[in-house]
C-alpha cells in the first residue's frame, strides 16, 4: 500500500502543470533562502551604518585651526542660498544635482527634486559671519552663519572621492571651496592689496664683468612696481535717510602709481535690496588718475516708491593690477 501511495503522489504532481513536490527540499530551499536574505540584510545595513556613522577623518588640531581661521568672519552671498543647496569641487547646487559624476547626465528623478530646493536661508548680497566649522562625517564639513538680522543657517562642503583629511583640508582650500561661487569675504580686499604690493617684479640683473673687450657696462633701468590701491574706503551718507532726500555714495582711497604719469582707474557703485541690484546699476566711471588721494562722490536722490529698509552699497575700484571692493550699508526710513 506505501508503494502504491507514492506512487499515486508521484503521478499527481508530475501533472503537466504541476511540477514534482519534495517537502524536505522545500524545506531546505526555504531555509537557505531566509539565510541568505538575513545576511544580505545585515550587509547592507553594516554598509549604511559604516557610510552614515563613521567618525569623521579631520583631526582636532586641524579643526581648531579651521574654526580659528573663519568663526567670526564677515562674508556678502553671491548668490540665493537654500536649504537643500551644498558646495562639491567649489561649485554650489542643490544636493540631488551635485552628486552626480562627470560626464553623466543627472536622472529624472534627480531633476524633479532639483525643482524644490527648500528654504530660502539668505539671498543674494546678505551680510552674514561664520558661527562655526564642523566635520560630522568623513566626507562632509559644515559651516555654520548668521546673518545680520540674527536668522542661522548652515553651508555644507560634500568630498565624496577622497573624504575629508589633513592633508585634503586646510585653511586655504576651505577658503577657496567657499569663495570660487559662493560667498566672498569681506577681509579679502585686504589680503588682494597686500598681494598686489608684495608681488613686486624681480630684480634686474645685475652687470658681469668680461675679460675681453673692455668697455664700458650699462646698468638695466630699474623696473618700477606696478601700481596700487591703498586705504580703500566706501561711505553711504547719511547712514539713514528719507525720501526725496539725497544720498552720498562716496569713495576714498590712495592710488600709488610707482610711474610717472597718470594710471587708468574704473571706479564702480553697486546698490543692493535683498540681494537684488538696483535698477541702473551697477553704475561704472574709468578714467586717468595721478599718484596721490582720491576721493569721488555719486548723488543719488532717494525717490519716493523706495521701499524703505536696509540697503548694502558696494564700492569697487580697478586698476591694471587687479580690483579691490568694500561694503557698507544705509537705510531708508519711513
């Protein structure tokens, strides 16, 4: 009776829509399954935790350095910052986007996050100053501002292909990532001058004696240092003032030539509303000027559909040896 039970069985699942059924392979085949599925869970979730918990890479003498280095320092937006942007490889752009490699175009799922990118933590030509620099994981560095009217927010650094490390991260590299498209320093200008003065043109060579012929040596003409931008200074005045009243836009500054003659300067004004330029401006006059002070004043008349508020005024002056810039800001009073 056993044998012909089986083989009843054996018939009914060796139907041509059913195949052979084995309860201990079954079994078997269920058990491995289950295994393998557990382990491949445990590996995935020892690759997540690995990449979101790992501590960071930059030592603490290097952090301390880098908060010594910008915690306090004044900066101007170039450009609206949002919640969901972040700095990779010195440009900026929302987070679904910059991750992308090169060479490949971003997904449409990318795109579409791309079109929300959260909120808006500082327009364009806010003044804000760095609150704090912090590396929480290995491939990413915080830093932490302020604006002015006290509203926080945050910029974040992402390194994904070689992370964050000493040798990597230093106080000129930081620097640059956020200054290339970012923000600009206002404590730069002054770092521009002293390049500039300091990148004097090499000696002259000096005369060499010959035994044969004799004659008389000429000393090469002394090269004279190019010329500089001294002691920039961009004033607003009043600081406060109302409708239909005129408002100086004032620019004083030291030219040192180093030639005889005059050197072309371009002076230029920016006025600024949340980040937003002025209609008319910028406003831009290039012309010769000798060695000596300087001093230029713009009259602008406030008209009356002025919003009232805060303003920034940007003063810039040119040479053939670079630029430099200062802010300032005024308000318009009710």
């Amino acid at each position: 009776m056993a044998d012909n039970r089986c083989e009843n069985l054996t018939w009914v699942f060796s139907h041509p829509y059913i195949k052979p059924f084995s309860t201990t392979s079954y079994t078997k085949t269920a058990t491995f399954r289950i295994t393998l599925l557990s382990l491949l869970i445990a590996f995935g979730l020892s690759l997540l935790l690995s990449g979101c918990s790992a501590p960071p890479t930059l030592s603490t003498k290097r952090a301390t350095e880098l908060r010594e280095a910008f915690v306090g320092r004044e900066f101007v937006f170039r450009t609206d910052w949002y919640e969901k942007f972040t700095i990779h490889k010195g440009k900026y752009g929302h987070e679904a986007i910059l991750g992308t490699p090169e060479g490949k175009e971003p997904s449409l799922v990318q795109r579409k996050r791309a079109e929300s990118p959260g909120k808006l933590q500082a327009s364009a030509g806010t003044l804000a100053h760095i609150s704090d620099v912090h590396s929480s994981q290995n491939w990413l560095l915080k830093i932490y501002f302020s604006t002015e009217k006290g509203q926080p927010g945050e910029i974040s650094i992402w390194r994904f292909d070689k992370g964050i490390h000493d040798d990597i991260v230093t106080v000129a590299w930081l620097e640059d990532q956020l200054s290339q498209t970012t923000i600009e320093f206002l404590d730069r200008a002054d770092g521009e001058i002293d390049q500039i003065e300091n990148a004097l043109p090499a000696p002259p060579p000096q005369p060499t004696l010959t035994a044969a012929p004799k004659r008389a040596h000429t000393n090469t003409p002394k090269v004279a240092p190019g010329p500089v931008i001294k002691d920039l200074e961009a004033t607003a005045s009043p600081s406060q003032v109302r409708h239909g009243e005129t408002l100086k836009l004032i620019l004083n500054y030291s030219l040192v030539s180093g030639v005889e003659g005059s050197v072309e300067v371009t002076e230029s004004r920016n006025l600024l509303f949340n980040g937003k330029t002025l209609p008319g401006y910028p406003k831009q006059k290039a012309e010769h000027k000798h060695s000596g002070p300087q001093t230029s004043i713009f009259r602008q008349k406030i008209p009356l559909k002025a919003n009232p508020g805060t303003y920034t005024y940007k003063g810039e002056v040119c040479i053939e040896t670079g630029c430099i810039r200062r802010l300032t800001r005024f308000t318009i009073r009710q």
